[in-house]
C-alpha cells in the first residue's frame, strides 16, 4: 500500500510541472515580452536551489568530514555540462535538420530531470519512515517545484520550444520523479549513503546553467533600468528558494 501512496504523491507533484499552461490564456505578444522576466527568475531560483538546498543538505547528509568529496561532485557536475553543452552544440552545428533550439533548452530538461529523480527518491524514503512524514516531505516538495517549474517553462520556450511541445517535454522530465520513487523504495538498502552525491551534482549542473547561459541571457544590452529590472527578479528567484528552506526547516 505504502509504494501506491509513494507512486500517487510523485505523479501529483509531476503535474506541477503543467504550471507553464497558465502562459496559454497570454498573447504571444505578452508573453514574449515576459519570457526575459521567467528566465532571470529561473536563474535566480537555480542557483537559490543550489546554494540554499542542495549543498547545504547533501554536507549535512553525508557529514562534515565529506564535504570536499560533495564539492567534487558538485565541479564534477559543472563540468560535465561544459562538456555535454559542447557536444549538443557540435550536433546541431553538424545537423542537417538545423534545429532551432538552444542547447541550454536540452540542459535544463536533462538537469531538471535528475533533480525530479531526487525529489522521488526523497518523498519514496520519507513514506517509508511514516506516513505523516511522507505527506509532510511531498507538500515541501511541490511548494519548492512551483516557482522553479514556472521558470524552466519560459527557459524552455525562450530557447525555442513552442508552447505545447515545452509544456510535454518539462512533464516527461518531471515524471522522472516516479522513476526516483520507485528506485527509492525498491533500491534504497542496496543504493545506501553513496546516493547522496547525486545532490551536489545537480548542484552543479544548476550552477553551470543558470551562470553559462540564463544570466548572459539578461545581462545583454538593455539599458541600466531593464538591466536592473531582470537583476531584481534574479534575486526574488533566490530569495523565494530562501523562503522555502527556511519554510520546510522548521
């Protein structure tokens, strides 16, 4: 019974994913001039949920005497995408079907996902613990997705998806999260502590992409008062995953 209650409460949290569908009842025209503000806001969430959830949780998980080895993985994590948004460019560069999506766009599906891979993993072994308790960690869990679903939707059409195809790739990537769960309940003696390390790899996957490719996005040329204007929601982003730590803290 406990694996329905953990498949049910990953799905409901995969939907949140569908938040972007509130950008169909905008024009295009509007919602082209906002896709900027989504993209500062995405940024600044990214690196919140760096620095605010992840590292912080994944030294605390695996001990202050580790915390070298979680930075590793964490530049480790970096890295790759160095390498894997280099790759992606190469293919495109060499394709014939001349894609007009961005790179950044396939990172933060790929990043996205393994970041929802964790949440399952963590909502399968909060239920495992109670009942209450898994409820309690899934009601966390979708308050910290909302604000950072809304944010990879307008990163994703910005980078060149149309709005229904951004809408259905972003939910594929969330619903990697029943994949965690079921990895989560089956797995978990096996996987042990060494799962840990999967935390401050996204860490970095979410630190190379917000600082390689969504901030240059909103430091163009667009005068100091627009300037400010996307460093400003750059920074709410931050302070909504401060908000949420110090929310799911007590």
């Amino acid at each position: 019974m406990i694996i329905f209650y953990i498949l049910l409460s990953t799905f409901l949290v995969s939907l949140i994913s569908f938040v972007g569908a509130l950008s169909l009842f905008f024009k295009e025209k509007f919602l082209n001039k906002i896709l900027l503000i989504l993209v500062a806001f995405s940024a600044g969430a990214l690196i919140g949920s760096a620095f605010l959830h992840l590292l912080p949780e994944a030294i605390e998980t695996a001990g202050i005497e580790n915390t070298l080895k979680v930075f590793v993985f964490a530049l480790l994590g970096f890295c790759l995408f160095y390498i894997l948004e280099e790759f992606i460019k190469w293919h495109h560069h060499h394709s014939t079907s001349h894609s007009e999506i961005h790179s950044f766009s396939y990172l933060i599906l790929f990043s996205d996902g393994l970041h929802n891979f964790l949440d399952g993993l963590i909502i399968a072994g909060s239920f495992v613990v109670s009942p209450i308790s898994g409820v309690a960690t899934t009601i966390a869990v979708a308050l910290h997705e909302i604000p950072q679903e809304l944010g990879d939707f307008g990163v994703l059409v910005y980078g060149g998806f149309k709005k229904g195809k951004a809408l259905l790739v972003n939910f594929l990537s969330a619903l990697t999260a029943m994949l965690g769960a079921v990895v989560g309940y089956f797995l978990a003696e096996k996987i042990g502590s060494n799962i840990v390390y999967l935390l401050p790899f996204a860490a970095g996957n979410f630190i190379y992409i917000a600082c390689s490719d969504l901030i240059p996005e909103i430091k163009k040329d667009f005068g100091l008062a627009k300037s400010l204007g996307y460093f400003c929601i750059f920074i709410l982003g931050i302070l909504l995953m401060l908000v949420m730590k110090l929310y799911t803290a007590e």
